[in-house]
C-alpha cells in the first residue's frame, strides 16, 4: 500500500469544505437552500476586469514566468501608494500570486528551518485553517493564540511571554478578521510592528478582507512601517475586494528579503497566475468604483441580517467588516445550532471550524443577496417560533 504523509492524517479534511459538501446535498432536493457558510458570494465579477482577461487571451499558450508581469507588479505597488500611501518597489517588495491561499500556505515554507530553533508560528484562535496547515507541512509548530470576545478578537504579541516570542519564527494577524469581522487601527499595527522586530520574527498580515468595510477604511500593516519594510509582510487578494474568488489573483508586499525568498521558492512550486488572469488583476488594481459599489451592496445585505438578528435577540460580536457576521450560538452549542439550522435548509459555519476557541459562536458569509437573505431569515424566524430552535 502507497504510504501517506501523515501529516495529512493529522490535519484531516477542511470543515468548511464539509459544509459546502453538506449544502450540495441538500440542493439534490429543488426545495431551497440558504447558503451562508463559503465566503464566495455571488455577485457579478464586474464587466470591465472579465474584458481585460478574454482581451489577454493570447492564441499561443505560454508559461507565465515566476516573478509575474512587471505591468502587474507596479498596477500593485500604485495600488499600495494611493490606498495606503505607501511606496514600494514593483521590482523587489512585490511578488504576484495565485489568490491569498496559496501565498499563506507556501510562506512558512521560505521563513522556517526545520532544524532551527525558531520554528514556532503564531495565529489567532478562531482564524483560518491555512495559517496551521502551511506551517505543519513547513515542518513547522503552529502556536495558536486564543481570541476572546472579550479581548475584541485582537491578537496582541506584548501580551505572550518572551519564551514564546523568542521561538517564534512568524506570527499571522489577519485584520478585518475572518471569521469574527473584528478591525483594528494602524497604531496597533505599530506595537505588532515593534514586537516583530524585537524578536526577530516575521509579521505577516493577512488584509483579504482589507477593502470589505462599511465605516472606516482600514490600515495596512505596511502603513505602520514608516517605509522600513524588514520583518514585516502583507498578503492581498482580489477575491473578495473585485469578485474573483475563481480567478485566483493576489499579492505579497512588503519585506524585500523574504520576497526573494519567497520567488526562489517558486521556482520549485510553480509560476505566477497565467498572464490572461494578470491582465484582469491589473484591471482591477487599477480600478477603484468597482469596490466602492461591492460595498454598498454588502452594506445592504449585512443591515437586514443584522436587523433580523437583533429581532430575534441573538447576539453579535464583531462583525464590523468583511461580509461575515460573528453570532453567538444561542443554547451555547454552535456545532449543535448548526446543525439544527441545516434541518431548515439554512447553512452556517460552526466556530470551531475556525479552531477551539470558535466554539460557542457561529459564522455568517454574506452570500446570498438581499431577496435571499430575507428568505433565509423568514425560514428562521418561523423555525424560532415553532421551537425548532432555541430563542
């Protein structure tokens, strides 16, 4: 018999993607079915970025190269300076990639070495599976750090140990986080920033959701760096500010020395998105009415689901950017109330898919539009009132 890594055993499958998995069953049966678990919604990926890819569709196939088009590289740098007034250098602090998920994933694979003495990594606890799964495949320890409510969801490093600290080869914040839509400012940034530096360990900052607010924008960590970019990385991507999730388009920004790094080790894992996808991300780094429209429409959708929840007296924690909503699960048990949610046709993400300090809550991808959301909440206001669910 073919032998298997274990750590694939260890890991297991991904509980988001068992979900997804559930909600395919589900719709065997024409009866609908109200999906909030997958943060891929539904909208249209704008007009002007799917003409720039058919544009690009060169009739000879070739490679796309390692390093990316140089055109992508600045349409991400000049992206960078007139969102975050921060300037980088197109040719060494900006490295193209296919989507966040793959850059997260291959990361601890240029910062850690497994016979060094630095080989934790640190991540908030609920946070994204990725975070663990890159490092444990790097040979690496991952070292999640609970995040409570009570602690606004926020991951501070002065507050670990220095033991900790010292043998820490990374540590992820993710702000707007997902899956609470927790935010912090950029002078949070800058104490992450000074703890990074003191114990020479990478800060890496997952800003997917960067661009899903609704009241204030939000700071890159780059913003915190006074354009000294060491020890500090940023992660973006293009499926959640432009609609295309299915593209898989992004960047990392930030600290020359591990972008080189980081492009070395393409070499071995694979090339940059193909150039037709580069021509649709330059489209939509270079176009900013598209995303202010995205986020009237998500604007839209989180207030009538915020409405129905407050109807109903569940509480939200949280939940002040990206199209997710962080609700307690009422009765205490999220995997429980998950599950009773699924008998109504409605999908939503346990906590502790998110790791064992989620449990108790529940997550809410805005996916569905407006008409779909009030479907879903007339389908759980009536399951509330039968006594199908706890109030």
């Amino acid at each position: 018999m073919v032998t298997i890594n274990p750590i694939l055993e260890n890991i297991g499958g991904n509980p988001l993607t068992q979900m997804q998995d559930l909600a395919n069953t589900l719709r065997r049966d024409p009866a609908p079915v109200h999906d909030f678990a997958i943060g891929d919604p539904r909208e249209e990926t704008p007009q002007a970025i799917r003409d720039a890819l058919t544009a690009a569709l060169d009739p000879v196939s070739q490679y796309p190269t390692v390093r990316g088009q140089q055109a992508t590289r600045v349409a991400i740098a000049n992206w960078f300076a007139r969102r975050h007034n921060v300037t980088l250098d197109a040719d060494t602090h900006v490295l193209p990639t296919s989507g966040s998920k793959e850059a997260i994933f291959h990361l601890p694979f240029a910062v850690i070495n497994p016979d060094g003495a630095k080989r934790h990594v640190l991540y908030g606890e609920p946070g994204y599976p990725v975070y663990a799964s890159g490092t444990r495949f790097a040979h690496g320890v991952p070292d999640p750090v609970p995040l409570t409510h009570d602690g606004q969801w926020r991951l501070s490093l002065a507050d670990l140990d220095e033991e900790r600290l010292q043998r820490a080869a990374i540590a992820w914040v993710n702000y707007p986080h997902n899956p609470t839509g927790a935010v912090v400012d950029v002078g949070w940034f800058r104490e992450q920033v000074a703890v990074a530096r003191a114990y020479d360990l990478l800060l890496a900052s997952d800003e997917c959701y960067q661009e899903v607010y609704f009241d204030t924008a939000h700071p890159s960590v780059l913003e915190a760096t006074d354009g000294d970019f060491s020890n500090v990385i940023a992660v973006v991507s293009l499926s959640k500010r432009s609609g295309m999730t299915g593209y898989r388009a992004g960047a990392l920004a930030g600290d020359a020395a591990v972008i080189e790094r980081l492009r070395q080790l393409r070499t071995s894992v694979g090339t940059a998105s193909p150039d037709f996808v580069q021509a649709a991300a330059v489209a939509a780094f270079n176009d900013q009415s598209h995303v202010d429209e995205r986020r009237v429409v998500f604007a839209a959708k989180r207030a009538a689901m915020l409405a129905f929840l407050a109807d109903v007296g569940i509480e939200i924690s949280g939940s002040d950017a990206t199209f997710y909503i962080w609700f307690r699960a009422p009765g205490g048990d999220d995997a429980a109330y998950a599950t009773a949610l699924l008998q109504e046709r409605i999908i939503v993400s346990p906590g502790r898919a998110f790791g064992p300090a989620g449990t108790g809550w529940c997550r809410l991808a805005l996916v569905p539009d407006v008409h779909g959301i009030a479907a879903a909440t007339v389908a759980w206001r009536a399951a509330i009132d039968a006594g199908r669910l706890p109030a």
